[in-house]
C-alpha cells in the first residue's frame, strides 16, 4: 500500500459518494421507472437510475481526487495515473429496485496497487451502511460486525445468486437443486454486495456465486473478510467470474469441497 495514501480517507470519500447514490436513487426514482437498455442478456437490465447514479459517484470523487482511475459497472474503465482505482456498482440488485423490492444497494471499492483497502455497501431501503478498510475490520452502521461460528454444513444458512443468461440459470439451479438436501437452507436475495455483508454480519453462514463481476465484489468481499470469512474461489483461485464463496473459514471449506462434487468447478456455464 501506498505511504501516501489514507485508506481512512479514502473511506470518508467512499462512504460520502455512495450516500449521495444512495438518496439520489431512492429520491429522484420515478414512479414509472423503465428500463434504459439491456446487457448481457434481456432480463439483465440497465435502469436510467444506475447510470445517473455512477455518474454522480464519479463526480464527487473526481471532484477530490481527480487523477484516480474508475471501473464502473455502467461507464466501464477510466485510467489514472495515482494508483488508486474506484470499483463502483451504483445500484446491485437493479432487478430488486426495479421492482421496488428493498434489497439493493450502493457498492464503492476502493484499491490502491491492486489491493481493496477500503469498501462501503449503502442500502438505504434497509437502513444500513456497511463499511471497512483493509486490516482494521468492518462495521454497520459504526457498530462492528463479525461472522458467525464455523457450522457444519448440515446446520448453515446459504445464499446464492443466479446469472442472467438462461443456460448458466438452469446449470446453477441443477446445482442448488443438488446442495440444498445438505445444508439447513438456501437464500436468493438478488444483491451480490448485500449477500456478502449477510455473512459479514452473521446473518448467513455462507454465500456462494458463479458470474460475479469486480464491481459486485469488491466492497462486500473487503467487509467480509474484515469480519473474519474467508474469501475466495475454487481449489485456492482468489474469488472471482469462475466462482465467489465467502463464510466461516471451517464453513467455507464444506461449502467449497460440497460444491466441487456437484461439478460446480466445471467451467461448462
């Protein structure tokens, strides 16, 4: 890490952006919200909301720091020339706040050398603001979270996300389909960042995804480690697109080992 960098104020900036997100996409939502474009498939939807709300995220940044380079789920890849890059996810759980569903969140990461050191989740419809900053811990709302106990997989709650692609859907739902007679239940609340602050929180005993992205990631996996998941991929692969897993380090170990006998390893989807 940079000794010219402050991962604290760095935070203060991160958490002042995504509040800002925050109450722009909850005040200014308009009542008959559409869709502005589709990406990667077509119920994987761009409302205007989010392109909006990365671009003011942007603003405030640039406005303090403006030789910092960018990668935003909406406006893609800015370089810069200070070795600090913002990870932004301006609305994860789009489809959730499309449909006015509560589960959506603000997601700013903050790296320096390539390293998340500080990361904010914003819920404003849940009333929570994660955050954390690398090798101090993590917090919501400034009360400390931390997971919970290592559980045999036979007692934990789980979490799951699905792509949007309908082959990748029907492969991922073959596996939970699979995975749930093994463990007490599973969970699909729609936000990657909200699942991953879950587990940081004590709310899940794990989470598991394949199809993520950096931007979905990069707030949610800081805050969880900080409050003591491990976080990580298949076989010692750091987390990433092939597969997130995030829980208790005994946990994440049933989780892991469970997943690889379902196949879910196989990169087919």
């Amino acid at each position: 890490m940079s000794d010219e960098v402050n991962p604290w104020e760095l935070l203060v900036l991160a958490e002042h952006a995504a509040l800002e997100a925050a109450r722009f996409i909850v005040e200014r939502r308009p009542a008959d919200l559409g869709v502005a474009e589709t990406k990667s498939s077509p119920t994987d939807v761009v409302t205007e909301m989010d392109t909006g709300a990365e671009q003011l995220i942007r603003k405030a940044v640039l406005e303090r720091r403006p030789d910092d380079a960018f990668l935003g789920e909406e406006g893609g890849a800015d370089s810069g020339a200070s070795g600090v890059r913002w990870v932004i996810d301006p609305i994860d759980g789009t489809v959730n706040y499309l449909y006015g569903l509560p589960a959506f969140a603000v997601s700013i990461g903050v790296e320096v050398g390539g390293t998340t050191v500080a990361g904010v989740v914003a819920a404003p419809r849940m009333g929570e603001v994660y955050t954390a900053v690398h090798g101090a811990g993590a917090w919501c709302n400034g009360a400390p979270v931390k997971v919970r106990p290592a559980t045999g997989l036979g007692d934990a709650l789980v979490a799951t996300g699905f792509g949007y692609r309908a082959e990748r859907r029907q492969r991922q739902g073959e596996i939970v389909r699979a995975l749930l007679p093994q463990v007490r239940d599973i969970r699909r609340g729609g936000s990657a960042a909200l699942d991953l602050c879950a587990v940081a929180a004590g709310r899940l005993d794990g989470y598991f995804e394949r199809g993520t992205h950096a931007w979905d990631c990069s707030a949610g996996g800081l805050i969880a480690t900080e409050a003591g998941a491990v976080v990580g991929g298949f076989h010692g692969a750091e987390a990433g697109e092939p597969m997130v897993i995030a829980a208790p380090r005994g946990t994440f170990t049933a989780l892991h080992d469970a997943l690889v006998a379902l196949g879910a390893d196989v990169p087919d989807y």
